[in-house]
C-alpha cells in the first residue's frame, strides 16, 4: 500500500502517527495511506519565507511564467497516468478526470502566457499617474508588489488537480511561495502533479502537505494568504482562527453555492437556447457526479413549461449508465466518499421532506462493475415545487451530488432575480434567452448576487462550455454564501497573492519604477 509523503522543506517526508485510507470510492478498496502527524511545520513555512521568497523575487513575470509552462508541459506529459488516479482515487469517469486534469493544465498555461505578456518587470502598476501636486511633477501612482509571506492553498475534494493549479498559477506568477494541501481523501492526483513539479521549481516555491491540516494555521503571520475552496462550516472555523485575525492574514474563501439557471420565457424548448439549457442542466447534474461547486442546483422554469422540461430531463437521464468509472460504458461515477454519500442522502431526504419527486426517487441506484453492497452510488434525482421561492430545503442547502429541483414563475424577470437572491450569493448561475430587453431587466437585478453570470442564447450556443466550467480569464468566487472570495480573471488572481501601495513622489522616479 502507498504511503503519499508530503513535500516540506526539500525533501519528501511521510509523516507519523494514526493513518487514514485512501480509498477507491467505487469499490471502498483502500488504495493509499496517509499519516495524520509528525511534520515540522514550522520549518516549512522558514523555508517558504526564506529559499523560496528569495527565488521568486529574482525571477521577473515573464521567468515566473516559464516555469508555470514548464508545469503545464507536466502534466501533458503524465495525462494518462493523472487520468487513471482520478478514475481510481476520485469516481472519476474519464471525461471527469480530463476535466480536472486538462483544466489544472490550461489554468498553468493561462498565466504562463499572462507572464509571458507582463514581461521583464516584477511590480505592476494599477490605473494611470494622478497629478496630485501643483505640477505634474508629484504624482501618486498605484502598484502591486509579491506580499512577504506565504500563500497557504487549502483545496476541497472534488477537483484535487484543478485545485491545485488553478491556486497555484496566479500565486507562484505574483511571486508567492506556496503551501498546498489538498483534501486528505482524494489527494492522490495533487501529490502525483507535485512529484512532477517539483524537480522543475526553485528551492521552497512549492511545498505540499497530504493528510489533516492540523497546526497549518498556527504558523501564518502579517505577509501570508490563506485560500480556501470547501465547505461553509471549515470555512467558519478559518475565519475565527485566533492567528488569522491577529495578523489579519488574508483570507480568500471559495465556498457553499446554490446556483440557478433560469429559463427566459421566450424560449422554446425545442429551439437552440431551449437545447442548451437542456444540456447544461443535464451536465451539471452528471458530470462528476454533480459535485461540481459551480453545478445548478436550482432551476427555474415558465410556469406551464415544467411538464416539458421533466419529459427530456427523465429521457436524458434515464440513459446514464451508472457505475465503477474504469467500466468504459460507464458514464456517471459515484460520490468521492462514504461522508458525501452521507450529506446527499441527508439533503435529498430534506428536500424530500418539501418537494415532490420528478426523476430518481431518493437517488437508490444499482451501480454497474461494483460488487454488491459497495461504492459510494446515487442516482441521478430530480425534484419540483409549486413555490420555489419559498422552498426553503431548496434555497437554504446545497446537496453536493447529482441533485437538482426545478420549480415555476411567472415570466417576470425580477421573480426571476428575487430567485437568485434566494441563493444568498453564488459562484455562477445562468439564465437562457433570446429577449435582450428581458436579459437586461434580470442581469442588472440578479448579477449582485453572483461572481459569474452565463447567458445562455442561440447565437453563442454552438461554442459554449456551460456555466460549469471556470475560466481562468473569468473571475472565481461569489458573495455571501459563496464565501466572499475571488480568484483567476487572468490579472486580477495575481492581485489576490500582491499588496497594492499608493506611491507619492517624483513623476519621473515613479516612472522609472514601472518601466
Ligand atoms: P471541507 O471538509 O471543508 O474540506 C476542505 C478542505 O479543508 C480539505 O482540504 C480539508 O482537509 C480542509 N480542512 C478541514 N478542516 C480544516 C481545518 N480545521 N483547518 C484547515 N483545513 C481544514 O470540504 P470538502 O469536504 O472538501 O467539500 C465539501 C464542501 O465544499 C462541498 O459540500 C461544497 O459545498 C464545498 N465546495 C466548494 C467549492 C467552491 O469552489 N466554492 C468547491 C468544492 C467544494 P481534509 O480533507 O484533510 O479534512
């Protein structure tokens, strides 16, 4: 059985103490290990704050950024064996893994390019020189400069290769060092990237710690930025840690999210707007097994159109062979691990409690490949009701897994709005229509509670990849129950890992400075 060693202070190291399984969620058969203790901490974050600010701070953007290439040509190099351990630690059915994987590679040769463009200088400038003297000789000019710390990256299950990067890429580009730990029970695919990143880095740039996070947090001070993606009730505990607020580290949450897709009601199903929303909704649920935090978990629909919608929804999802993700005719996987399995249970069984069943009953499936009685399996489930705005099993809780409820209103694009308001603040939701007046009603309503909002619409259905997947060109967060936070958005993710200083001064000095 494989013990993953953690990446700290140069040399890989594989802990102490209690072990915890890795295990394939299809069959629960262990397939690694990881010691739960008996990692220096302390001498991590030395080594990050010493070898590996050091190492960043010679390099310019346009040096920071090759070596991020150098990272995505990586992972193209070992796609095969990165697949099999997403398909074998994750559930992942090939095109899940692809997803995670080709999306942590894309993410590293984003910012390569942006380094590549940024070029020979290591400070950014932030908006135009502003006169601030009698002459234009004293002006104030904003900058942006690597923060003296370490950037700590704190990932959720689901996406342990995206995760990875998708942190990793503006952080190391801004010339932060980084400790990254991956979620404990599918971390097999972040430590396999690290052994192959690692060879091509400077001394403490990248360090990687599997297993618990334990005393983590108790190391950070003033120059430090911790990022979190998981859950709402972590993100509660980061946020009250005693060292956190006493040196005001900054915290980045990417958490809980309840998107929406809303069905504009011009569109006719049968139409090219229609069979996109279709196709969205329909992805979403299944890929990755709905645990996706982008995933739509609410659907809003004209009120007379649900009948329709249910129809091709059973139809689609019907046909999805479910099963151990290494059987080729296998097209939905199962959870990542019994605790999901757990939490979807329970959040079907609640919306159950409010909502009338559509498709899947309470999501009991007999998976294909799997030995009886084994793997973390749930069906597909769609649910509806009457009052989707007043659903509060719905609106009030995210069922991380295949899971979706689809309810009425009657046209308006503020009910619509007053939909996503429901959410309490998303990562993304999408809304699907031809009707430009109805589209500018609900974008100007709706897009306060969002990061991202997809339009969906025939013109631009042939090339989209669905509300689902993040760009790193496009911002990542959203407020309020999505944790406040913000990554990627091409330049503005180096912002997140940089310190913005207003200088005042000597017009030609500080032009000097951005040259
Ligand atoms: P989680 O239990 O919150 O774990 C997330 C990460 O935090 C893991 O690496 C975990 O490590 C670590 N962690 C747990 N306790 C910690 C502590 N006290 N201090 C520091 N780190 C700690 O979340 P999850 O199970 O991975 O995912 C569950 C939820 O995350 C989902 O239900 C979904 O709502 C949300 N999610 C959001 C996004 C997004 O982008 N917004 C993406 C994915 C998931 P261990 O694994 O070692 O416990």
């Amino acid at each position: 059985m494989q013990l993953l060693a953690s990446y700290l202070s140069g040399s890989w190291s594989q802990g102490q103490g209690p072990r915890a399984s890795l295990v394939n969620p299809a069959t629960e058969a262990p397939i690694a290990e990881v010691a739960t203790q008996g990692h220096d901490l302390a001498a991590a974050f030395a080594h990050a704050r010493s070898a590996g600010r050091r190492e960043l701070a010679q390099l310019t953007f346009a040096q920071r950024g090759a070596l991020l290439a150098s990272l995505a040509k990586a992972i193209h190099g070992a796609r095969e064996e990165l697949i099999a351990l997403a398909v074998a630690n994750g559930g992942n059915t090939r095109g899940d893994a692809k997803f995670d994987i080709d999306g942590g590679a894309v993410t590293l040769s984003h910012y390569a390019e942006l380094g590549a463009k940024l070029g020979a200088a290591r400070i950014l400038g932030d908006g135009e020189p502003i006169q601030i003297g009698r002459t234009a000789r004293l002006i104030g000019q904003h900058i942006w400069t690597a923060r003296h710390g370490v950037a700590i990256h704190i990932n959720a299950f689901n996406f342990p290769g995206w995760g990875l990067c998708e942190k990793l890429a503006p952080a190391l580009l801004a010339g932060m060092p980084v400790i990254s730990k991956p979620a404990t029970a599918t971390a097999m695919v972040a430590h396999r990237m690290v052994e192959l990143f690692a060879p091509l880095l400077p001394p403490g740039v990248l360090q990687l710690l599997v297993g618990p996070a334990g005393t983590l947090l108790d190391h950070t001070g003033p120059g430090d930025v911790v990022a979190f993606t998981g859950g709402s009730t972590t993100a509660r505990t980061l946020r009250a840690h005693e060292r956190m607020i006493a040196h005001s580290v900054r915290l980045n949450i990417e958490a809980d999210s309840l998107n929406a897709a809303i069905l504009g009601p011009d569109v006719d199903l049968a139409s090219e707007t229609g069979a996109l929303f279709l196709a969205d909704v329909v992805r979403d649920m299944t890929q990755k097994t709905g645990q996706k935090c982008t995933a739509i978990r609410r659907v809003l629909v004209p009120a007379g159109t649900e009948a329709a919608v249910f129809d091709v929804l059973r139809e689609r999802l019907g046909g999805i062979v479910i099963g151990d993700p290494a059987n080729e005719t296998v097209r939905m996987g199962p959870l990542a691990t019994a605790q999901q399995l757990r939490d979807v249970r329970e959040g079907i069984a609640r919306l159950a409690s409010e909502t009338e069943a559509v498709f899947g009953g309470t999501g009991e499936v007999t998976p294909v490949g799997v030995p009886a009685g084994k793997g973390y399996f749930v069906g597909p489930v769609v649910r509806t009701t009457p009052t989707p705005l007043e659903c509060a099993a719905l609106n009030d809780h995210e069922v991380f897994g295949p899971v979706t409820t689809v309810g009425p209103y009657a046209n308006d694009a503020a009910l619509a709005a007053q939909f996503i308001a429901r959410g309490e603040g998303c990562l993304v939701s999408s809304a699907y229509s031809d009707d430009r007046d109805w589209v500018a009603s609900f974008v100007g309503q709706a897009a306060p509670w969002l990061g991202r909002l997809y339009l969906g619409s025939a013109k631009m259905a042939a090339q989209s990849p669905g509300p689902g997947t993040v760009l790193p060109s496009l911002t990542h967060g959203g407020p309020g129950r999505a944790g406040g936070g913000e990554e990627l958005g091409g330049v503005r993710g180096l912002h997140g890992y940089m310190q913005r200083t207003a200088l005042q001064g000597d017009a030609t000095v500080i032009k000097s400075l951005l040259a």
